[in-house]
C-alpha cells in the first residue's frame, strides 16, 4: 500500500505505484493537452509529482521536450543562478564486506588493492587538495566494522577540519557512508558533517537483493530507510541518487521522486542534492553485464525533469560523466560538479601511479580543477567554492525556505564571487585568473542591491590584499 509518510521503504517506494506510474507515462506519452499542463504547473517553480514528472521523461512529442530544456533551464537560474559548486571526493579506505556485483569492493575481488589510509595518509591527501584549491569534500569509504568503524570515520573528519595549509582549509565534510544507526548519524552531525548522501543503487526491490545477495547492503530495507534514520539522527541535509544502469531507468525515476516526496512529507525537508550517477567500467566490473545503460540524450531528459519536477534540490554530475556529456547537461539543471577527481585511496598524493589497483570506477573527465574552473567560466558559469550556508547554519528547513522563496539567491551569489577570487588569488593559472577577474567584474553587477553589492566589493578588495574566509 503507497504511502508516502510511512516510515516503511515498502510503503513509501511502493512497487506497485512505481508501475503503475511508468505505465501511466507510457499511456500519456503523446498527450499534447497533458503535457502542456504538466508543463505550465512546472513553471509554477512548485515542483512536480513522480506521475507527472513520468509524463515528461516519456514524452515522445519533440517540441514538448524542448520546451522542458528550456524551462529547466530557466528554473535552475531561478534557484541557483549561473553558479556551479565545486567539490571532491576523499577515498579513506575500499575495505568492504559486502558482495554488490557492480562495485570493485565487493568482498570476493582479488584483484583490488586494499587501501586504508592512516590520519598522516589523510592529512596529506588534504593538503594536496587544498593546493588545488578545494574547499569542499565527499568522504567514501566501504563497508566494513573493524576496518572502516565509525570511530575511524569521525577521527578522519576532525582531522580534516584541523588541517591548515597555506591559505588552504576544507571549510564542508559531506560524508557518503553505509547505511547506519540513529547514534552513529548523530555522531556524525556532532563532528560537523554538511550532507550525508547515500545512493540507493536500485529501488526495485527484487533487483537490489539480487544485486547485494551477501553483506549487510543485502538488506534493502534497512538500507532505503536509512535517510529517515539521519533525520531522526539530527542531520537535516541528505543527498540522494540512484545507479542508473543498473535497472530500468522510468522505475529509478519515478522511486526517486517518490522517495524525496517522501522526504519532504515525513519531515517537511526534501533532498538537498539529487546525483545522477551513471554506472562505469571498473576492476573486475564490465558495466556490459547489465542491460538497462541510457544513453546520452535520455540522461539529458532525466536531469531535465528531475530539476523541474524537484527545483529547490542542488543536483550533481561527477567526473564519471565526461567533458562533453556535462557541458550538454549543465544548463538543464546541474548545480555541483566535481572537479580533478581521484576515485583511488590515496590517489590525491600520487596522481602520477594508476588507480586502477584501488579505484571505484573510472574516472571520464580528467582535466585539473584550473582546467575545469577555466572551462565553467568560458561556459558562463561562476565556479564556487562556497561553503557559508552550511557554516551560518542555513541548513534543512532553514536552506529550503530560503531556496524556495529564492532568496538564498541574495547570499550565495556574492559569496561565489568571493570564493572565486580566493582561488584565482591563491591556486589558479594566469589564463584562468584573467578570465576569472573579468568574470567577477561583470557578475558583481548583477548583485541587485546596492549594499549588499559594495559590500562584496569592499571583501574582494580585502581578499586581494590577503585576508581570507568572507561570507554572506
């Protein structure tokens, strides 16, 4: 039985609702009169349910699909403006006792080398972080109790947080960690994390236990329940995100949206990000024993309809996409990316050695983050560096009233500007910081307030003299 405040996965990711909503999208899929209503209650920046969000990821009508491009388009300036944040992943350790058959780290691979890094590992890896000019990361780390316990996963923060290089700082800890306990999450909103984020794989039940058919990743209950407990653990910012590739890509769809409705309905707090991880090639992974790879132009209209149908929601690509597939999608609702991307523990010290001996995937897209700053800017983005929400304590409800107002637009577009000119002060190439102070000159006018405007001029002026760490 579908029910969208049960604290049940099997209530709240009802299979029979999913069905019955990918067959209801197939029905409609060429119903112009739907479509345009479907499409003119999405320009209400109110979002979309899964069913009619449905609609629009199966419509079949050529000139209704580029109407949804350009109003996701259009509603992600709306929320987030031309900024894209930048992040990156910290691999601490690829011990894992479970079996997912797509991921490197199932237990039974001979293949892997098995990698936990100690704190001087850790700190080092910070280090060469920072001196890209990283201020933002996403712990990874496999499942395991005695290799990879939640202790160890704390004392990695805490030490991350004190590392001070130059004028480097990791200033936001998100964390991407097996399903835990209400304790274990209220831990880790103790020690200072911004988002827990955990991908589901798959929602289909039936397919997600044959996926884990050993370890405790097999229970999939436990498992799709997991951000309930977080909430209940007191961190009110979760990210989620399926595998697509894994199952078939209208049920991951329309599961996804119901499990953010659910989010939304239990708690009043929806998913601050949404990833859209497509599955690689990796060691003793062949991405070609599963049948249900999308290809491009469907990942364009998933990430299309995911941003009209949860707007307030930032939305993530990462390095496994490459340059070419992100530049496609950014303007249809992308507001992270990540960028110089290491997928190998320990893979930020020595970037020279292969990662294949202990990545997780492949990595697409590898240009350095100065490449990629350049590049977002001469696509007429602003790369941000911005952690100040989540420092000023503008997280869960707090963030979403001010997203869905639009009004975090009033802080988070100064302060992309000033993390902007930290990086071109600090780490970034000639080339990239001419084009970046040309980009902050013009960006700077369309702050709409006076104040707030000459405000961040004055803390520019004050960045390029030296000081460090300013925010709205």
């Amino acid at each position: 039985m579908y029910d969208v405040r049960s604290p049940r996965a099997e209530e709240f990711i009802d299979h029979a609702e999913v069905m019955a909503t990918v067959q209801y999208a197939r029905e409609h899929a060429r119903d112009a009169a739907l479509l345009d209503d479907i499409l003119a209650r999405a320009a209400e920046r109110k979002g979309l349910n899964h069913r009619d969000a449905s609609v629009l990821l199966a419509c079949e009508l050529p000139e209704k699909t580029e109407a949804l491009y350009r109003l996701a388009q259009r509603i992600k300036l709306d929320f987030y403006g031309n900024r894209i944040v930048m992040f990156a992943p910290l691999y601490l350790s690829n011990h894992c006792i479970n079996s997912c058959v797509y991921c490197p780290y199932h237990a039974k691979n001979r293949h892997i080398v098995r990698k936990k890094l100690t704190q001087e590992e850790v700190a080092r890896e910070v280090i060469a972080l920072q001196d890209m000019g990283h201020k933002r990361l996403a712990l990874e780390a496999g499942e395991h109790p005695t290799m990879n316990p939640i202790e160890y996963i704390l004392e990695c923060i805490e030490t991350i947080y004190g590392i001070r290089h130059r004028n480097g700082a990791i200033r936001r800890v998100n964390v991407n960690i097996a399903a835990t306990t209400v304790e274990e999450y209220a831990l880790l909103r103790k020690a200072g994390i911004g988002t827990y984020i955990l991908f589901q794989e798959t929602y289909h039940r039936q397919s997600y236990e044959k996926l884990h058919p050993v370890g405790p990743k097999h229970d999939y209950a436990w498992h799709t329940e997991a951000m309930d407990r977080a909430m209940q653990g007191g961190i009110d910012d979760v990210g989620l995100g399926v595998l697509f590739g894994l199952e078939g890509y209208r049920y991951e769809f329309a599961a996804l949206l119901m499990h953010a409705e659910h989010l939304e309905a239990a708690y009043g707090v929806g998913p601050h990000t949404i990833s859209v991880p497509r599955i690689k090639r990796a060691d003793d992974i062949d991405p070609d024993m599963f049948d249900n790879g999308i290809d491009d132009a469907t990942f364009a209209r998933i990430c299309a309809c995911i941003r009209v149908a949860v707007p307030y929601t930032g939305m993530i690509v990462s390095t496994r996409e490459s340059q070419a597939v992100r530049e496609m999608v950014l303007p249809l609702g992308i507001s992270q990316i990540s960028g110089a991307s290491r997928t190998s523990v320990g893979g930020y010290v020595a970037p020279e050695e292969p990662e294949e001996n202990s990545s997780q995937f492949d990595v697409s897209d590898r240009r350095s983050l100065d490449e990629v700053v350049r590049w977002l800017m001469e696509q007429g983005h602003i790369p941000s560096f911005c952690t100040a929400c989540y420092r000023e304590g503008r997280t869960g409800d707090r963030f979403m009233a001010l997203c869905k107002s639009r009004q975090i637009l009033n802080c988070c577009h100064p302060n992309a500007l000033l993390t902007l000119r930290e990086y071109l002060e600090d780490y970034a190439s000639p080339a990239t910081r001419t084009l970046g102070l040309a980009c902050i000159e013009r960006e700077l006018e369309r702050i709409p307030g006076d104040k707030v405007r000459g405000r961040a001029r004055e803390y520019l002026d004050r960045i390029a003299h030296g000081e460090r760490d300013f925010r709205f």
